[in-house]
C-alpha cells in the first residue's frame, strides 16, 4: 500500500458541491462497461450537489466522512445510513463509498470504512461486474449473503448485497 496522500474526516454542510463532483467523476471512473455511455453523461453534479446537502442536513450526515488530499482537495467520500429497507439484515447500511482513480490504493478507501464503520456489523449493495470494489469488500469482511436487486434506472445492473 502506499503512503496515504491527505486524510479523512467527517463531512461539513460546505463539502456538499465538492462530494458531488466527486460523485459524479467517480461513478464515470467507476462504471465504464458496466452502466451506459448515455447514463453516466446524464449524470448531473447540481442534482447531486442538492442530494449531498439533504444528506449533510439530516439525520445521516454522522456517517459522511469525506478523503481528501494534503492540499485539501476532495478524493473520496463515504455514507454509512440508516437503512432504506423494512428487510435489511443490520441496522447500519454502508450506503456509499467512492474514491477517484488518482486515490485508490492510497489506504484511503480503509480509512474511509473505518470512520465510517470501525467494525460495526453492516451491509451493503455494489454491482455484481464490479470486481475491484467486492474484493476491497471482501478484505473489509464482507461476504454475500445471497440477496441480489436489479436496478432498471441504471441500466438494469445487478446489485448484489453483502454483509459483515
């Protein structure tokens, strides 16, 4: 692993604009091949930016912690919620986590889960294609549990549904 480049802490009500651009570059990292060219150029930083401030607003905004580098520029954030589910299997939802390219393998995706979770038991839902992300999961101790959801908004791509 190599040498952290900045340092996470809980996210401010200010961060709402830069976690969104952060958001949107991210997923157009992230999702290439799995989610459409289409989707991803649809995606919209002031929509984003709006859900980040409710978000920043109410009752979750505890567990948003956000990575950034030394200069203090935004790189990565993380959402651990309450769950959005009547069935969820943990009462703590690891709702988000995304890092830049420029980021990953620095640590701060672990420093990340770890502000946001310690080691909480919790759950969470990634794209079945996404490798990277189920074995930086995987390392966290997650594993699936069987449940999986396709979601038609985004391209009908399979969410699968892991817990720790």
């Amino acid at each position: 692993m190599s040498v952290v480049p900045g340092r996470v802490r809980l996210a401010r009500p200010q961060d709402a604009a830069a976690i969104a651009d952060v958001h949107v570059r991210a997923w157009r990292e992230t999702y290439p091949g799995m989610l459409s060219d289409e989707l991803l150029a649809s995606l919209s930083v002031p929509a984003h930016e709006r859900m980040w401030t409710a978000i920043l607003g109410g009752t979750d905004a505890p567990g948003a912690h956000v990575a950034e580098r030394a200069d203090g520029t935004l790189v990565g954030f993380v959402l651990a919620c309450t769950p959005h589910e009547d069935d969820a299997p943990r009462d703590v939802e690891l709702g988000m986590l995304y890092l830049l390219d420029e980021a990953k393998g620095s640590g701060l995706a672990d420093l990340l889960v770890e502000a946001a979770l310690g080691d909480r038991p919790a759950f969470l839902w990634t794209a079945d294609l996404n490798h990277r992300a189920l074995a930086f999961y995987a390392r966290h101790g997650f594993r699936r549990d069987g449940a999986s959801k396709r979601i038609e908004r985004w391209d009908d791509i399979l969410d699968v549904r892991l817990v720790r």
